[in-house]
C-alpha cells in the first residue's frame, strides 16, 4: 500500500451493517482477496505462514471455505470460490426481506476471484484435458481441492482392501452426502472380510452411500458428476494418477462403472458386521410394512419427504427391493423375511 501524505488518516475499512447477519455473509476484502489469489498462485501455502501473514484474512477465507486446510501435513490449498458463492447466497438469502436483493448479486462480489481460479485451472491443464500427477501428496492435495466443489454424484471403484487411514477422513463425504449427493462405490469380495471395511461401509451406508461387491477384475477410478475422472497410473495404485477432463474419455469410463455396477451385489453391511439397524431407518420400514406411502411415513415421523426417501433408498439397497411395494413386504415383522 502506497504511503499517504502526513497528516492523512488511512481510510477505515467499512464494518458490516449490525444487522447484516453471520460474518461469512460478508464479502471478503481486498486483503482476503490478495491472500487467496497469492495461494492460488502458490498452489499451497503452510497455513502457518499464513496466519503469521495475516491472520485475520486466513481466519476470513478459512471461514468462507475459500481456503481448505490439508490437515495431514499443515498445508492450505485454494479452491473454486463457487462454493463460497452458494454459502454467500445461502446465508444472505436466510435474512430474507431487504437482503434478498444482495443474495442475488452476491455472486459478482467474487467473479473476479473466479476469473483467476478458472484461468488458473486452464493454465494447470494441457490441451488434451488430461493431468498427471506423481507423489501421494500431490495426488491428494489435487483431489481435496475437487472434493471442496460442491459435486452432486460420485462413482468409485475401489479394488482391493482400502488401508483404515483412508477411511478415516469422511467429513467431506458426510457432508456431501447429507446436502443429497449421491456416492456409489464398488468394493471386491475381500472387503466383506476386512473387519474395519465391514465397518466402514456398515457406518457409510446409514449415511446415504451405495457400497456393493463385484467378484470380478475392475481398476481403481473416482468420477465426480460425470466430468472429472480420476485413475491410477502406477501399479501401487497410489503414488501415480491421471486427472481426465475429455468428455468422451469420462463418459466411456462412466459406461463401464455403470456396467460392473449392474452386476455387483448389494450386501446386508450391517449384518455382516452384527449391527442393529439405526432406530430411525427401523422405524420408517415399520410404518412401510403397515402400507403406508412416503408422505404418510413424513407426516406421521415428523420429517421432511427428503429424509423419509433418503431412509427409502438405504432401506431399498439393504433388502433388494425394486419397489416400495416390495420393500413393505420384506421389511414386515422387522425385516426379518429380508
């Protein structure tokens, strides 16, 4: 910042109205901005440095989800502001009556922010829209920041026995999944005698994902909303990736999940790890045996339609019931005839 004549007070940076809301509702500064930007052209900062920097712009875009910690090794990443955007309205558009109006340019307060962010991903990306990447971290650090999109859908095969420290880290998918992505994994045979996999996808499945087995050969691959695919490269099926942008690339790697995915067998997870079926999930089977349809089920649980179908489809993927109809039948006396 340039100095200013003496005697000439620094101009105060204008405080949010009393009653402008949470302060996540609040654009970011200039500061905030040129902090992001030198992280996106950084492409990952120590936050350490970062609060050191300035602590209060790494506090804001911390906050506004425009910066995301890698916790494994203290690092931050920029991600797409588009996000922020969607948290930006969301919150502007609770405060409803006069902030409404906000809430629908809200997102001019950040297009600059996305210029950069989409012309750096241009830049990162060669012609052909497929990326390699080599290194553990880096492989992750380039998946936290699509993980960070708001994705709808995400299909993943996962050959072999997924090591526990992979499953520990579910924040972002409970996330996801609780705002209705849907996420379809396939798993092989010996994750069904893999006690923490078991586990794993017993706890995964009440939260909403789709976790079947296929007894065949398949590769290692994430696909998010049918337009990011990602694949092993190296034979660790770790240390190597291919990042693939090219729409008949993913589409074709689409066809053959969706192919392997209409094989594979769905399994009773909770049973195999000798689990009770949550109360809530029970409940609403209970209310189908007795012939009750999906807006009767909310209507007499006190719950939104949403979640009722949500229950529906984890039910529905449990017993192997193409219908509501038949999903009644199966789940009478308890689901025990399941």
């Amino acid at each position: 910042m340039p100095d200013l004549p003496p005697g000439t007070p620094a101009p105060p940076r204008p405080a949010p109205p009393p009653d402008s809301g949470p302060s996540y509702a609040v654009p970011p500064g200039p500061a905030e901005k040129e902090l992001y930007l030198s992280v996106l052209r950084a492409g990952r900062v120590s936050l350490r440095e970062l609060m050191e920097q300035d602590a209060a712009a790494t506090a804001r875009l911390l906050e506004l989800g425009l910066l995301v910690p890698y916790t494994s090794n203290g690092w931050a990443v920029a991600v797409n502001p588009r996000a922020a955007i969607a948290k930006l309205s969301a919150a502007l558009r609770a405060d409803a009556g006069d902030l409404l109006a906000r809430a629908e340019t809200a997102g001019a307060d950040l297009e600059d922010l996305s210029e950069s962010y989409d012309a750096a991903q241009r830049r990162a990306e060669p012609a052909e829209r497929i990326t390699h990447v080599y290194g553990v971290e880096a492989i992750q650090q380039r998946l936290l920041v699509i993980e960070s999109d708001r994705w709808e859908e995400c299909l993943a095969a996962q050959p072999g026995v997924r090591p526990p420290e992979y499953l520990d880290d579910d924040s972002r998918i409970r996330q996801a999944l609780a705002r209705g992505a849907v996420t379809d994994v396939l798993y092989q045979p010996v994750s069904r005698r893999t006690p923490h996999t078991a586990a794993y996808a017993a706890t995964a499945t009440d939260w909403g994902m789709r976790l079947r087995v296929l007894d065949e050969p398949f590769a290692r691959m994430l696909i998010f909303d049918r337009r990011v695919a990602v694949i092993a490269t190296v034979d660790d099926n770790r240390s190597g990736a291919a990042f693939i942008g090219d729409r008949a690339v993913v589409e074709h790697l689409v066809r053959l999940f969706l192919r392997d995915w209409e094989r594979a067998v769905r399994v009773p997870w909770h049973d195999e790890v000798g689990r009770e079926m949550p109360q809530p999930l029970r409940r609403v089977g209970e209310l189908l045996a007795e012939g009750l349809t999906q807006r009767a089920v909310a209507s007499r649980l006190g719950l939104s339609e949403r979640t009722v179908a949500g229950h529906i489809a984890r039910l529905r993927e449990r017993y192997d019931a193409e219908t509501l109809f038949q999903l009644g039948w199966l789940m009478r006396d308890g689901g025990r005839h399941g």
